[in-house]
C-alpha cells in the first residue's frame, strides 16, 4: 500500500473515534476527583470523504460516591476537515481536526437544559418504519422519500442517555420521517456550536481506550488533551 494511502486511512480511523468522542473528560486536578461522562451526541458524518464532518456533545459529572459539589456541564464541539484531508497528498501524522469544549454557566446550562428536554420528546416519538424480516434486500414502504431528489446520502446519528435509558437512532437521509427530532438536534448542535468555539480556554483531558498516535488496537488507554487550532498538528 501506498504510504499516502496507508496515511489517509489511518487518519480516518483517528478521526472518526475522535467525532464519536472520548469515553470520559478529566477536568484539571484542581477540581478534585471527578470525570465527564458523554449524555448527548450528535455525528454528522456525511457520506463521502470529500464533505466535512462534525459532531456536538454533551457531559455531565458521573463520579462516583459523591452527593454534591458536582462538576458543572461540559459540552463539546468536533469539525474535521475530511475536504482538505482527502484533497491533500501530503502525509500527516495526525487528521486536520479541532476539538472544543466549554463549560457551561447557569444560563448556559438552562438553554442546554431546554433543548435537550425537547429532544428527549422528540426521541419519544420516533417513526420508525416497519420492516419485518427483510429476505430480498428490499427496502420498506416510505423508506425513500417522494420526490428521490431530496434524499441527501448523509444522515445524522443520535445518541441520548439519562443515566436509566440510552438510545442509538440514524435519522437517514430521509429526514422527513421525523422533522421534529431533526429539527431539535440541529438546534442543539447549532448552539453547542456557538458557545464552543468562542471559548478559549484550554481543554480537559480526553480518555480513549487506545492509543490513537499507535494504531495497532493496544488496549492500554489513553490520555489527549486536544488543541483547538488546526494549525497544530501532532
């Protein structure tokens, strides 16, 4: 394999496990014991490696044995320019990506608070089409919208937990199966956005399972603190 290939492919491993986010954030140690546990997360990874991908998360404090004093909520904000990576033949050790975080204050957290409520309705009232079991590879009644030209082939994969329950859904292409809960996520993920890349204060360690600068799948965990310009690259 050519080592511009192997390059690209390793970097797209690196950036799609960076888009789905760390396992948990440690906040500096002034802040005693504690770590962020992810709630909410919003991918939108089109398909095509020429179209950017992004991803808007929530966490909150999950520390164990503790009654108060919790962490405040954290909201994270991911872009990788997947465009230039694919469009450029030059070798990077790591993927043109820019990780935010921001800590939310009380009206922060009460926007946050709003939108995530009506996105937990929305997810309530999900339409999801009856299939069966599928033996011929045929699609089910309504899969694709009327008029095919407005199915977009990208789609939006949401991931909600409430400490009790935790759900997984891909809007698909045919966001018109559930407006609302389209409608609801891109609301979230525009102000996670907004309040994320005005924030320039520097982030909290991410913990990952692997090793993401050793790609050969050593289970040893893994600590990144993400920098926020994509002029630094590692």
């Amino acid at each position: 394999m050519k080592p511009i290939v192997k390059n690209k492919l390793r970097n797209r491993k690196i950036g799609s496990i960076l888009i789905d986010g760390p396992e948990y954030i440690i906040p500096p140690s002034k802040y005693s014991y504690g770590w962020y546990d992810q709630v909410y997360c919003l991918i939108d990874q089109p398909m095509g490696v020429n179209k950017k991908a992004f991803s808007y998360s929530v966490y909150v404090d999950n520390t164990v044995n503790r009654h108060k004093n919790f962490l405040l909520p954290l909201i994270r904000y991911v872009e990788w320019e997947r465009d230039k990576e694919y469009s450029n033949n030059r070798i990077r050790k790591w993927p043109l990506i820019n990780i935010y975080q921001h800590i939310l204050n009380k009206t922060e957290s009460k926007k946050i608070n709003k939108l995530l409520l009506q996105i937990d309705d929305s997810l309530s009232k999900i339409k999801f089409l009856k299939a069966g079991l599928i033996t011929d590879r045929s699609d089910p009644a309504d899969c694709w919208p009327v008029d095919e030209e407005k199915y977009e082939f990208g789609s939006l994969l949401v991931k909600r937990w409430n400490f009790c329950q935790s759900i997984e859904f891909e809007i698909g292409g045919n966001s018109k199966l559930n407006p609302e809960l389209t409608k609801n996520n891109n609301n979230l993920a525009a102000y996670i956005k907004q309040i994320c890349i005005i924030d320039n204060s520097k982030n909290y360690r991410e913990h990952y399972s692997n090793n993401l600068t050793d790609t050969r799948d050593k289970n040893d965990g893994w600590f990144y603190k993400p920098k926020t310009s994509s002029k630094q690259v590692l």
